[in-house]
C-alpha cells in the first residue's frame, strides 16, 4: 500500500510539473488577446512632432521633448515597455522576480500589463490593466488559482494616475486633449488628466538637462492584495536616458510608495527596452 501511494504522489508531482512547464497559459493568452484588439482599433496619428506642437507646454516639458530628440520624429500610436528581472515586492512581506510586458496607446489612455513570475517555484502571473475607463488587477497562482481581482472607482482611478505618470514614455500621449499642463518652474510642471468623469493630477520633475526624472502624485490608494486600501503619496522615477534609434529614452524606472515609516520601492527594474509603433499615416 505504501509502495501505492507513493507511486501515486510521484505521477501526481510529476503531472503538476510538466503543467507548470507548458507554454500555455489562459492570463498570458487573454492579455494578448486584448493587446491585439487594442492595437487593431488604435487610431492612426498623422505628421510628426513640430516645434508648434510643443509651444504651449510647460518650459521643462518642451526641453524634455527636445532634449529626447523628438522634435521632427512620426507622432506614435502607442508603446510597448519590456522589462525583465524586476525586484518586485506583492505585499509587504512578499517578494519576488517579475518579468512585466505592457502596452499604452495614444488615441484613448488605455493601458494593458503582464506580469510573469513564480513563488516558491510555483508560476504565479499578474494582468494589471485600464481599458474604457476601467482599472482592474489579478493575480493567478499556479495558471489557475485566483489570489486577488481588484476592481471598481480606487483601481480606475489608480490606473488612470498609472497613465498619466508614463505618458512622457509615449509623449505623444501628452499632447492629447484629455491631458492639460500647469507650469511651475524651470524644473516642474504639473499635468492632469481626465477621462469617463475621473481625475488626476501629479508633478513632473525634470533636471536641466530636460529629463524627467520622477512623477509624484497624492491621488492613488495603495491597495493590498486582501483589498484593504490607504490614500499614500505615490512616485515614479525615471533614470539613466540611453539614446537609441536617435531617441533619448530612461532604462531605469521604479515605483515608489511613500508610507509614514518610509518609503517601499516595489518595482525597480533596469535596463528598460521601450518602443513605440508608428501606426501612422505619414503624409502631413
């Protein structure tokens, strides 16, 4: 009997494995699903960046446009970001490797990420998204097993900051009307976007060169994974530009909370791989 047993445990492991192992994934498959129907229904963006396009923005946004090399280039429709091995912290005890894919397009302030990683050798994968107005955040175990799925006004709103403090990335994003500018000085410009009745604001802060360098905002909750969630100060740091293909571009990125008893960075990646379509019709 024991021989039984044991023999049973030893195929149930193995078919557990060999499960893990396959490419074949209903999370990875659904975000590629909606990355494809988003990208089929994105607006063509016409001409390229101008000098007049830019005119009306805040001093350090214009140095930042000219300072990537924008100026001249064909206006994106939307962008991936590729990031690999990134410290990424679940909860505050939780940590773990992440490898994070994510789309953002220019026409409406969609945006859609996958996170693949494992816990425990376990697969675990994530799929944060802002689709027509809608935030959500789900988190799968095991290919199958449901650990959160945040919805509802703190994720639109969430989602919607998420946007607004990576439209620089996309700068074409930033000149779309549901985004206004405030300037504030040399170094900051204050930006705010609306969409489906929802706001947000934060604070762009460049150095001289005319880089961004970090987003601050105090509109998003920090939501923990039982759904329990608290107003705190949230940034975005952006850091080492590389130029590639002409364009100026920052490799580093985290995310930062800014608690009472002090700050958690809980996505730190390196070297960034950000690219942009031009689904466009160049013409104008």
């Amino acid at each position: 009997m024991l021989l039984l047993i044991t023999g049973i445990l030893l195929i149930v492991i193995g078919m557990t494995a060999v499960y893990f192992n396959i490419p074949y994934s209903k999370t990875r498959t659904e975000f590629a699903h909606q990355a494809n129907l988003l990208l089929e229904k994105t607006a063509k963006q016409n001409g390229v960046f101008t000098e007049q396009d830019i005119a009306g923005l805040p001093l350090p946004v214009q140095r930042y446009f000219k300072y990537c090399g924008y100026i001249g280039t064909p206006k994106m429709s939307s962008m991936k970001a590729s990031f690999t091995d990134v410290d990424f912290i679940l909860d505050k005890t939780r940590r773990v490797k992440i490898d994070y894919t994510q789309y953002n397009f220019v026409h409406e302030p969609n945006r859609i990420a996958y996170i693949d990683s494992s816990m425990y050798g376990i697969p675990f994968e994530g799929l944060d998204a802002y689709i027509d107005g809608h935030g959500s955040m789900k988190g799968i175990l095991a290919k199958s097993i449901t650990l959160f799925d945040q919805t509802g006004p703190t994720m639109d709103k969430a989602s919607l900051v998420t946007f607004l403090s990576e439209c620089l990335l996309v700068p074409n994003a930033a000149l779309q009307d549901y985004i206004t500018w405030e300037a504030v000085d040399d170094l900051h410009a204050r930006a705010t976007i609306s969409y489906y009745g929802i706001s947000a604001s934060g604070m762009f802060t460049f150095n001289e060169n005319g880089e961004a360098v970090s987003f601050t905002t105090d509109d998003r909750e920090a939501v923990t994974s039982d759904g329990r969630s608290e107003k705190v100060r949230w940034s975005a740091i952006l850091q080492e530009y590389k130029e590639s293909g002409g364009i100026r571009k920052p490799t580093v990125l985290q995310a930062i909370w800014h608690y009472d008893g002090g700050d958690l960075t809980y996505f730190n990646s390196r070297d960034a791989v950000i690219e942009h379509d031009y689904n466009a019709d160049r013409s104008n």
